[in-house]
C-alpha cells in the first residue's frame, strides 16, 4: 500500500515553518507508521529536502542510516563513519549494538547538520532513556543553533507524544504539528484501494458505513483490521470491524467504545425521565438544524444521580442507543494511573480519540473520580489538578460533538465546575 497519495497538508504545514525559520527542529505528532511513510516519500521527492546532502534516519532499533530512494522504493542504508571502522547500525555485529546509541548518532549528524544541508529524521524512540542519551541536550541546542539554521538543516521528530520526548522549554523552540489520524476522505479512499486490491465487491453504502464506523483509527490500523476481517470472514464484516476498532481502542487503557446494547424499553419506569429527555434531549440531537434555527442549545451533558443501583449506566447506555450513536465509557480508575506524569498524557489522548470518533455518547461512571479543583495534600496533586483541568476545558468546547453523560452517587463530591453552561447541562435525580 502506497500512502504517497494520502493528505499531506500537515508535511506541508510543517516545512512551511521551517522555511519561515521559525524553527529547524519540526515535530510530527502521531504514532501511525503510515504517516512516516509518507513523510519520508513527500522529503525523497521534494525539490530541496530531496537534494539534501544527506538525509540521515535514527530509529531506535535500527541505529543510524542514511534514507535513499531505489526506484520507487525507500531504502535506508546503514551508517558507517568514513574515516574508521565504526558502525553505528545495529544490524552490523555485535561491536555495532555497542556502538549504536542515540547518544553516538547525535554525534554524528550534529556536524553535517551544522555544515552542510541536512536532514535528520528521528523516528520510534522511547521516552525513558534521556539520562543515557542526550535526546534532549542536542535537541534544544539544535533548535536555537545559528549554523543549522542558516545551513537550511532541518531535524524532524515523528512520536507519538511530543512531550515525553520534549521538555516544555524546547517545545517551545521547535514547530508541533499534530498529525491527525485520518480523516473521512483518506478512510474513504483507503477502503477503496484495499477493496480493490482484494477484489472485494463495496456498495457505495457500504463504503460510507464502514467510513464512518472507522473514524479515530490512523492508515495503518484501519489497514491492518481491513485486512483482519478479509482473512477470516472473506468480505468485510462491519460487526467485525466494530469490534476490532474496540480492541483497538480498549488498548489505550482509557477508553473502550461498544455498539449500545439496550434501550429505553429495557428500563422498567422512569417514565418521565424518559418522557423529559426524549423531548429535549433526543428530540433536539436528531434535528439539531432546526434547534439551531429556533434558537434551542444543543445539549452537551447530563448528570445522572442517585444511589447505587438504580439504574443509571443501563439509562447511559439506553441513551446512546436511543440517539444512535456509538457508546463511549470513559474509564477514570485509569486515569490517574500509577505513573507519575502519565495520566495527564493519557488524558489527552483520550480526549482527542473522542473528539475523532464523535459524534458520540461518553459515559464517565462516578465522574466525582476527578475531585475537586485546589483540594492540596495528596502527593500527585499537581498531576490531578492538571488532568482536572485538562478535562474541564475540553468539557467547556464550543466545538466538542459528544454528548456526555456523568453519573454520580455523591452529588456534593463534583466540582461545581462541571454543571457550568455548556458542560453538564441536565441533572437527572434516579431514586
Ligand atoms: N429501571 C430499571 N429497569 C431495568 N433494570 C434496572 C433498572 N434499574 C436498575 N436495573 C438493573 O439493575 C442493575 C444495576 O443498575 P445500574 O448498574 O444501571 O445502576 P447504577 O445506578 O449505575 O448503579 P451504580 O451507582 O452502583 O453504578 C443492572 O443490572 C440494571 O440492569
Ligand atoms: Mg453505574
């Protein structure tokens, strides 16, 4: 599969900072292989960045390389110092494995970075070996470097996470572009190609089905469940693709999305609960046109309170189905998770994972986990009040398209914060 064809405004994006000198250290957020693909074909072709003097890639397993086109394909070459005997790719013996840390390849490039005209790509490193490896050291110096500036050297980062590799001061000097994991278009011809490809019969409806079903996932997973299903099922089963894309997402530790199970007739009583939220709620979602045109706020969020066991994740979820949109559970006991400087990541992740794949119903079950704001003397403080309020902003979003539903049996424990306008309109009593 050639992704050369796929979106590029946000390669684009990024060199047109670096050509502004706004920064020679670019960064690309995303965690998708397909997009460095495409990053390394869009360089390989471009007028400058292909006529670089070297184009050097370090990869944590791989070492340090040089990036070459063979035709139409990518090559990378291992690194070998001219003057000595010195390797520094790993596939070459065991005095290369020795020999291939970061910290070595920083040493390397930081000369031809300095002296001629460049590129350094660095892709699939972890986070956790700064105190072996200088990552960071190298990375401000490069960034603010008048040399590698004026050379037209350019050092892109493609990660995940920007901050687990960055400090907040040398992300600050260096240009963040957040890659987004696929949009419609790109799902929607990907289908196609591999259908194509596998000589799998689409009907147009299907393609937009699966389009939409598929929405949060990047190239290569979307690719890979593609795949998934046509070798077991031999057609590409949406139940089965539903299914895997919740694996998938489950994977993130935060968020696990279902097809909602029940409905408002599984729930014995409540009927004007039901009446209530059919009348402002459901009605107005499934003509959001004309609420607009009447003036009517979209709702945006519903408290659901009361003792355990009344029945409040069944209406969450009958909810969901009523308003045929997929069933989010936002999972907050793994949110503040044991690693310190985690969660506010994982948080975030998550939140963007939403806001891919809304519209949808977020459930977040005992919502009142996020405490209160200034609450002091636990030890993670700081790390709590920065996911709380990661999470309050993202609540308050003019933009945001999912509908959340909060339960709680403690009322009194919730920030006040969250009932704002905007946020968690609705209180429902469940007694
Ligand atoms: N009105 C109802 N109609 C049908 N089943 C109900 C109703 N209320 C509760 N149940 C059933 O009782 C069980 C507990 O309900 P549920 O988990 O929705 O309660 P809850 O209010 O979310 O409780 P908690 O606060 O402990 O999370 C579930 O199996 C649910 O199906
Ligand atoms: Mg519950």
């Amino acid at each position: 599969m050639t992704y050369a064809r796929f979106d590029t405004s946000w390669i684009e994006t990024g060199l047109i900072k670096r050509k502004s000198n706004y920064s020679p250290v670019v960064c690309f957020e995303t965690g998708d292989p397909a997009r460095l693909l495409q990053l390394k074909h869009y360089l390989l072709r471009h007028p400058d960045y292909g006529k670089a003097d070297s184009i050097f890639v370090y990869d944590e397993w791989e070492g340090l390389g040089r990036l070459g086109l063979r035709g139409e394909e990518i090559v990378t070459t291992p690194y070998r110092k001219e003057a000595g005997s010195s390797v520094l790719s790993r596939k070459l013996g065991e005095d290369a494995t020795r020999l291939a840390t970061l910290k070595a390849a920083l040493k390397e490039v930081d000369k031809p970075l300095k002296t001629s005209r460049s590129v350094f790509i660095i892709q699939n490193i972890s986070d956790n070996r700064e105190h072996e490896t200088g990552l960071r050291a190298a990375l401000k110096s490069w960034a603010i470097d008048p040399l590698v500036i004026a050379n037209g050297s350019t050092v892109f980062i493609v990660t995940p996470a920007v901050e687990r590799i960055l400090d907040d001061f040398t992300r600050e000097l260096s240009v963040v572009i957040t890659v987004d994991p696929s949009s419609r278009e790109e799902r929607q011809r990907l289908v196609e190609s591999v259908a194509r490809e596998l000589e799998v019969p689409l009907a147009e409806e299907q393609v937009t089905e699966l389009v939409i079903a598929t929405a949060g996932l990047n190239l290569h997973q979307l690719e890979s469940i593609l795949l998934e299903t046509y070798y077991t099922e031999k057609a590409f089963d949406i139940g089965r693709i539903k299914a895997l894309k919740s694996e998938l997402v489950k994977k993130s530790g935060v968020l696990e999305v279902t097809d909602p199970r029940s409905s408002f007739a599984d729930i014995g009583g409540y009927e004007v609960i039901k009446d209530f939220v059919r009348r402002y709620i459901i009605n107005v979602l499934s003509r959001p046109d004309r609420a607009r045109r009447i003036g009517v706020p979209l709702p945006r969020g519903l408290l659901l309170f009361g003792p355990p066991g009344t029945g409040k994740s069944l209406f969450a979820n009958a909810l969901a189905s009523e308003i045929n949109l997929p069933f989010i559970h936002l999972v907050t006991e793994n949110i503040y998770s044991k690693w310190l400087g985690e969660s506010g990541h994982r948080m975030r992740d998550a939140l963007r994972l939403v806001d891919k794949m809304s519209p949808a119903v977020v459930f977040i079950d005992e919502i009142d986990r996020f405490g209160k704001r200034g609450r002091v003397g636990d030890s993670a403080g700081e790390e709590t009040s920065r996911v709380f309020s990661q999470f309050l902003e993202w609540l308050g979003r003019p933009e945001r398209e999912s509908i959340i539903v909060g339960t709680t049996n403690v009322p009194s424990l919730l920030d006040e914060a969250f009932l704002r306008a905007g946020r968690l309109d609705y209180k429902i009593p469940f007694l």
